[in-house]
C-alpha cells in the first residue's frame, strides 16, 4: 500500500507515530488551501474548498485507520481472538525451532481439531458455532497455563498449541487434560457420530532439533498424528 511504502521510507514503524505524521501532512494541506489569496477566489468560495478539503482529510485519515486495523486484525480470528497460524506462516514455529536448537531442548507440538464440526454448524447454527469455539478456545487457554506456551487458530476448527521445552510425555499429559477439559463443557452436539457432546483430536509431535531436522517435519509429524486419530477413531490423543 502507498503509505506503508511511505512510512517505511521516513523509518516510521510505530501506529501513533504514523498516525501523527498524517495529521501533520493533512493540517499542512489545509491550511495551504485555506489561505489561498481572496484575489484568486471569493470569500464563500474559499469557505467551501476549505470545508471539502477538511471532509478529504478525515475520509483519508479514516481510510489509514481502516486500512491499519484490517492488517492487524487479519492474522486474528474474530471469533476465538486468537492469533492465525496460516499453511504458509511457519515464523511462529521456526522462532521456537530455533530456541529449541540453542537450548538443545524437545519442542512439541499439538493439531486440535473439532471432531465433526461441520455437522455442529448444520444443527444448531453458525452463531452457536461460534459460541461453541470461544468456549472450546477458553478451555484450551486455561488448560495451556504455562507462560512459554502458545495457542493459535489453523484453519476453521482446528487449532495449533506450541510447547517449548515440552518432551513426549509431558506433551501427551497436556494434549490429554486439553480433550477432557472440552468433552468436560458438556456442550450438545447431535451432529456428532463420536459422542452427544463435543469432543476433539488432537495429534502430537515431539522433536529435539538437531542439523537433519527442521520445523516443517514436527508440523509433519503432529498432522500426520491428527489424521490418523481421524481416520481410525476421534476424541483421542494420538501421537
């Protein structure tokens, strides 16, 4: 966009600090129209172009903020307000890859799907589905208390927990209280072949990172763990 291009050339990264440097540069413009010489156009019409030049300050500047807030929002999901770990953003976990490398620690990761989620949005409604993944996101979240542990959204139902620092079986023990603590809610789910309420499955990976290994193989591993869990039966912990 124009002005990101802008404010990455005069080094201004920062929102307010963009959002004063267009205040400025409309200010500037304004009073430049608004003092044009009386010689050159009459009194009312000098009131006018002010005025329609202050109404093309605001629509820019509203533009700006809008234009801000759909980038910054589009990596949150407006639903669970948690942040998008999209098929091709790999910086997330590759941050924690590399963490893990120095520290020479296990990384694990966690895919949490929905078990027939689709079916729960047919019975009771898109508004329902919605209530049902802000509950099924606090759960996660409350289940997931340790500081260093990050949960994000991956897709439409499906979530991804990063646990640095976490070996196997720690990994397991968590991925376990996360599908109890949600089959727990006792939310009605008709739809479901797998149980009345809602469930999850989830599929773990585990990996200490060494020069054969990267992070797009644990992401591998721990989706290859999801479908197989989906495949056989839900509701499970498969690692």
């Amino acid at each position: 966009m124009l002005f990101n291009r802008m404010f990455s050339l005069l080094g201004i990264s920062s929102f307010k600090g963009r959002l004063r440097f267009l205040f400025i540069l409309l200010a500037i413009i304004f009073i430049i129209i608004a003092t044009i010489p009386f010689n050159y156009i009459g009194k009312n019409q000098l009131r006018k172009n002010a005025a329609e030049s202050l109404d093309q300050m605001m629509n820019v500047q509203q533009v700006f903020i809008d234009s801000w807030f759909e980038e910054k929002l589009s990596d949150i999901h407006a639903v669970s307000e948690l942040p998008a770990l999209r098929d091709d953003d790999l910086s997330r976990i590759e941050k924690e890859w590399n963490r893990a490398r120095k520290s020479k620690n296990p990384l694990s990761l966690l895919m949490i799907d929905i078990d027939h989620f689709k079916a729960y949005n047919d019975t009771y409604g898109h508004q329902e589905g919605d209530e049902c993944l802000i509950k099924v996101t606090t759960s996660i979240r409350n289940t997931v208390n340790n500081p260093g542990d990050m949960v994000y959204r991956y897709g439409g139902e499906e979530f991804t927990v990063i646990l640095p620092e976490t070996n196997k079986q720690d990994a397991k023990v968590i991925a376990e209280n996360i599908r109890k603590n949600i089959e727990d809610l006792c939310i009605p789910h008709e739809g479901s072949k797998v149980s009345d309420v809602v469930t999850v499955s989830i599929g773990l990976a585990t990996l200490t990172p060494t020069e054969d290994k990267n992070a797009k193989q644990l992401i591998e591993l721990a989706d290859n763990a999801l479908y197989e869990v989906k495949s056989i039966s839900r509701n499970r912990v498969c690692v």
